[in-house]
C-alpha cells in the first residue's frame, strides 16, 4: 500500500478509527526512539540540529527517553535530546 493509499484510508475514517490509528502510531514512534537509543552508548560522538546549526558532542549518559549530551564547544553545556534527533559521528 502506498502513502496515497493510506491517506486516502485515513480521510474515511470515524473517530475511533483515527483513535486506534493514532495509538498505533504513538506505539511505533515510541518503539523507533527505544531502538534509537540503545544505537548509542557513553561516549559516542553525535550532532544535532539547533536552529539551523549543527551541535556538535559527546555522549554522557544514556536516559529513560532522552540521551545526554556535552557539548564539544562548551563544556558546561549540556544538551537532553531525544534519540531520533541524534546522528552519530562529529568533530
């Protein structure tokens, strides 16, 4: 099924469809974020994005839904960021 199909789908829909639609998609976007975080480990270097500049770090800790990360530039910042926004690889 392609992503036209599934729009198409989408605008038939009663309410309680659209509900257990969107459960479904909380659930696979909270899986996806789960298997992004166990992607990086203490120590890694990553990037961001933050307003439309690149942030450069290092992985510090590893939490239940977000990854800390210092700042390479600044050593007193620190960053929580969601996995899915991470890239791994930097400075």
């Amino acid at each position: 099924m392609n992503i036209n199909a599934i729009k198409s789908q989408i605008l038939s829909m009663d309410n309680n469809q659209l509900k257990e639609i969107a459960e479904t998609i909380k659930y696979r976007r909270s899986a996806l974020g789960q298997l992004m975080k166990n992607s990086f480990d203490v120590g890694d270097k990553v990037y961001f994005e933050h307003k439309g500049k690149k942030v450069y770090g290092k992985v510090t800790g590893i939490m239940k839904k977000n990854i800390k990360v210092e700042e390479l530039d600044d050593k007193w910042r620190v960053w929580n960021v969601h996995p899915t926004f991470l890239q791994k690889g930097g400075k």
